[in-house]
C-alpha cells in the first residue's frame, strides 16, 4: 500500500492532499484521497472533501497551485 502526501504551501493556508493506493499487476484495486485544509497559524487541518476516484488528488493539487483556493470553493465540508 501506498501513500503519497502533497502539500501546496499559501500565505495563510496550506492545502493537503493525502493519496492512498493499494495496486497490483493488473491496475489499481483501491485508493482514496483526503484533501485538508491546514492553517500555517496554528496547524489545525479541516477535512475538505474525501473521493475514491483515482488521479482526483493530483488534479485537485494541480488545479490548487493554478488557480489557488478558489479551485476548493465547489467542495463542502465533508463530514
């Protein structure tokens, strides 16, 4: 099982995506990604939103570091 962190560091927040994947030979058999939103203040993170479709982490990571927070502005609060 794999697990990757990326972190797009921001003035005032920072945005946290961890990956999750478990593979094998014939392709992917699980993943999930968390996005957080961290305060750079006091180091408190908020769950944003949590998806299972593979690769969404990365693009929403990508997505971040263009267009910053405004690309989380469509997710609610996951609960």
């Amino acid at each position: 099982m794999e697990k990757e962190t990326t972190t797009v560091r921001g003035l005032i927040f920072d945005v946290v995506v961890i990956e999750t994947m478990h593979r094998d030979r014939a392709g992917t058999l699980f993943y999930r990604a968390e996005i957080f939103i961290r305060s750079r203040k006091n180091g408190a993170q908020r769950l944003v939103q949590r998806t299972r479709i593979p690769n969404t982490g990365q693009a929403l990571a990508r997505d971040v570091q263009e267009r910053g927070l405004r690309a989380l502005e469509t997710f609610t609060a996951a609960e």
